[in-house]
C-alpha cells in the first residue's frame, strides 16, 4: 500500500494537463490531512517522454493519471504502466472508446483541441470587458489596443454595436461626436483602417431620443431631440466624416444590429486590410 503522507500524483497529458488537473483536485477534497505532491506533465507527444515519467513515478512509489487523445500513446502508456507495476488512471480512454462505437465515428485524435476552444472562450471574455470599458470615449489612450473603434453621434447604436461585436471576440472602443468638442487626438494617431463611422436620417434620430428621452422621464421637447439641433448634429458629424475620408461610413437608418454589424465585419476583415 502506498504511504498517504507521502504521495506523489504524476499528470501525464499531450495537452495541457489542465482537465486532469480538475478531475483530481475534485476527487481530492474528500480527503484531508494529505501531504500530496502533483507533478504535471504536458505535451507529452513521445515514448521515451512516457517511459522516463514512469521510471521516476516506480521510484517514487506515485500514481499517475493521464489524459491522452492519441490512440497509440494511450495504448503505450497503459503497457508502460503495466512494465513498471505502477497504479495508473486512464481518464479519457474509457470515454473516447464508448463515444466512438455510439457515434459510430472515430475520434480526431488531436491534442489540444479543448484548449483552443477554451482559448477562443477567454479571448472572447476579453473583448467584451474591454469594449465595456471603452464605451463612450472613456479611455482614450487605449484606441490603438481596439480591433474596431466606432464614431458617431449618441442613439446611433455604437453601444449595442461595440457589444455585440466583442461577443465574437473584436475588441471594440466607440467615440462620441459632440458638436463643437473635438474628438480625442489620439484618435488620429492610431490605426485609421480600425475606425468606422456611423451615421442616420435626422428623422428616425429625432424619434428615437424623444423615445429614449420619455424612458427616462424627460421632456421629450428639450433641444435633445430638437429637430433642428438633431439637423445641424448630423451636418457637423458628416463635415468630420468628409474631413476623414479613410473612414468607410454605415447608415444604421432602420437597419437591424446584425446587418450593420455584418457590413462593418465584412470591411475590417476585406482585403484592404
């Protein structure tokens, strides 16, 4: 029996190691007062890499637990424990086999696969904290870090835009058109193949700051949705647009989110890029 003060668990995988490295420490919180040590072993790709784990796993008297997609080193693993008379734990074999028969398919057999899912995962939730964070101008030494940077005046939708393109893991930062405030220097300096204008028709503009205007409990009359006001807005941010012809510029006139946030995806990914 092997000593429990004393005991060392190897992690073999030709990946990460990081799902064995779950697995064990949730089986290890049903037990207390171990003096337990985890070696992990990742990228394990070869037979001499296995045989040297299970030469220092024997002398140590350890277990080793494994997470092996190739079907070859998985099965030389399992001999290899087998030479070397040492406790071993295949966690993905028993499953991948019972999956291949009720799939009727074989596995792909590449290492790494759950990892570049779990990556693309955490990209993703970086886009999205950093274009929350960049919402409305707010941090504007940071354009140079957005994939995408939107520009337009306020009720163009570059705050639903901004989110729903981070949701497919573009780091979005969007700037406010004031008239008569200049936009941010360093909006000129960054990359001018990142930025995006956005424009609509005075009359839905008008409507839909006079309904965003009523949701607040505001006069819906103030100079906020002043048609007028709204005209002259829109006359300034199309002179800043012509005064920055690299910009492509989007009408979001009655257009769902999804087309406009297409139609900018499409640019940034063409080939002038």
């Amino acid at each position: 029996m092997l000593d429990k003060t004393g005991l060392t668990l190897f992690i073999v995988s030709d990946g990460t190691g990081e799902t064995a490295d779950l697995i064990i420490k949730a089986a290890l919180v049903q037990y207390s007062g171990l003096n337990l040590r985890i070696v992990r072993y990742k990228n394990v790709r070869t037979e001499p890499q296995v045989t040297a784990i299970f030469e220092e796993a024997q002398d140590k008297r350890g277990i080793v637990v494994y997470t092996i997609v190739t079907k070859q080193l998985r099965d030389f693993v399992e001999k290899t424990a087998q030479t070397f008379i040492v406790p071993a734990v295949d966690l993905l074999g028993p499953l991948l086999n019972l999956l291949s028969q009720f799939l009727t398919q074989n596995q792909k057999g590449e290492p790494g696969l759950f990892h570049q899912v779990n990556e693309s995962y955490f990209k993703r939730i970086e886009a999205i904290e950093f274009t929350v964070k960049h919402d409305d101008g707010r941090f504007p030494d940071n354009l140079e870090m957005a994939d995408i940077i939107l520009v337009g005046l306020s009720r163009t939708s570059k705050t639903p835009l901004s989110i729903y393109l981070s949701y497919k893991g573009w780091k979005v930062a969007n700037v406010p058109v004031v008239r008569g405030i200049p936009l941010p220097e360093r909006l000129f300096h960054t990359d001018q193949r990142k930025i995006v204008g956005l424009i609509i028709d005075p009359d839905a503009l008008v409507r839909i700051r006079r309904e965003r205007l009523l949701k607040m409990g505001e006069d819906p009359n103030s100079s906020y949705a002043d048609p007028e006001q709204v005209e002259l807005e829109i006359d300034y941010c199309k002179q800043i647009f012509r005064q920055n012809r690299r910009w492509p510029v989007f009408d979001v006139t009655n257009k769902a989110l999804e087309e406009t946030a297409a139609e900018i995806e499409r640019f940034v990914t063409g080939p002038s890029r």
